[in-house]
C-alpha cells in the first residue's frame, strides 16, 4: 500500500507520512490531556492538534479519533455528563462536589462559568450573603494606589489593581478594585458609600456607591473622580 502523505507547508515542511502525522496529533492531546484534563474531556482541542487534524481524511482521522477517545479512559477523579451540555458554550458538563454538595459545571472552566443543579442535590441550602454595611461621612486620611509594579514598570491602565483606603477615627482596612495605578481619593476628601467585608478580612468599597466631595465642600462628579 502507497505511503500517504500531508503537507505543512506553514511549517516550512514539503511533506509528512500519514502515520507520523497521526501519532504526533495523538501526542499532543496525551500533553494536552495531562495539562488541561477537564478542557480535554470536555471535548476542547488542542490548537495545534486541531489544525494538523483538519488535514487528515475521513479514514484517518476515524482511526485518530479511536486513539484520542481511549486518552483518560481510566481517570476516575473527572465525571462527565456525556448526555448534559453546557447550556452557554455547548461543551460537556462535569460532576463536581463543591461547597453546598453536589452539582455540573462546565468543563470549559474558568473560559465558561456556567453550572446546573445535580439530581441528587437539587436545592441546595445556598447561605444568605451578608448585607453591605453603609457608611457615611468618612474623611480619607491615606489613599495608597500602585503605579509601579515590582518591576519598575509603570502599571498600565487596563491592568486590574487594588488601591488601600484608610479614614479618619476608623481602623478597619477598606480597599477599592479598580484598574490601573492613577489615584481615585485624596486626603481630606469625605465620602459615603457601601463596602462589604472580604475573605481576607478588608472591607472592599463598591465604587458604584461612592459619593465623594472635597476639602471645600464641593462633590467631586463620578466621571471626573479620577482627577489629579
């Protein structure tokens, strides 16, 4: 039987054999697999597997799939749900046992955060998440933001940050999400707003409740909070 041969041109490469390509397709959904075991058993591919699979035809890419379909095959640790997809994504769901028992969640985590409720644990006693605490007339003693990171460089607009916030007469730690290093509060500034306490034990600031207003008196308008 004559040899068949697949082209990667992309690659710089003239040609491969059938059964080299076939075998390296097979090899990278193993590494794949080890990496990444709920993404694989998911259904997702590896980007380069999947492009070097597109190549194949029909009859060997039957003869991959047997191979793939064997990868994992004795992993007890992962359930999936052959017959549940992901409601959002379309991949498969997987079995997981989590804080309040039993339920699915997408095998695409975290890229798809998507859950369903498990057949034996169908409602679950969820706890009451704690009301956000009012404050009100609180005057900015410290404002610690990050402009430069570890590195040296200058920390970038887009970049996720947490900024500290400290207040007159008050010892809690208060810290406000944000992104990039330029500064949202100074000294002097009074504010109001609702925070809620975090794992951690500091009180995180919903900035879409922030109302503040400056040493003389005037409100500082949300849109131009980042001023300075």
């Amino acid at each position: 039987m004559e040899e068949k041969y697949y082209e990667f041109r992309h690659w710089g490469m003239n040609k491969h054999s059938a059964k080299w390509t076939k075998d390296y397709i097979v090899d990278l959904q193993k590494s794949f697999y080890h990496e990444k075991p709920q993404k694989f058993l998911g259904g997702y591919w590896s980007p380069t597997a999947k492009r070097l699979y597109g190549l194949l035809d029909e009859e060997d890419r039957v003869e991959v799939d047997k191979k793939i379909s064997l990868i994992g095959s004795d992993r007890e640790s992962i359930k999936i749900n052959d017959e549940l997809d992901c409601p959002k994504c379309g991949y498969k769901m997987v079995e997981k046992d989590g804080k309040y028992g039993l339920f699915y969640s997408c095998s695409q985590f975290p890229s798809c955060w998507s859950s369903m409720p498990h057949p034996d644990n169908p409602n679950p006693k969820f706890e009451k998440k704690p009301e956000p605490i009012e404050k009100s007339d609180m005057v900015v003693s410290n404002y610690y933001s990050y402009h430069t990171k570890f590195n040296g460089k200058k920390v970038k607009s887009g970049t996720p940050t947490t900024h500290e916030v400290s207040f007159e007469g008050d010892h809690k730690n208060y810290i406000i999400k944000t992104h990039g290093g330029r500064q949202h509060l100074y000294v002097g500034d009074k504010c109001n707003f609702s925070c809620k306490k975090n794992w951690e034990g500091d009180y995180v600031i919903n900035r879409k409740t922030l109302t503040a207003w400056d040493r003389k008196g005037n409100q500082i308008p949300g849109k131009y909070r980042n001023r300075g």
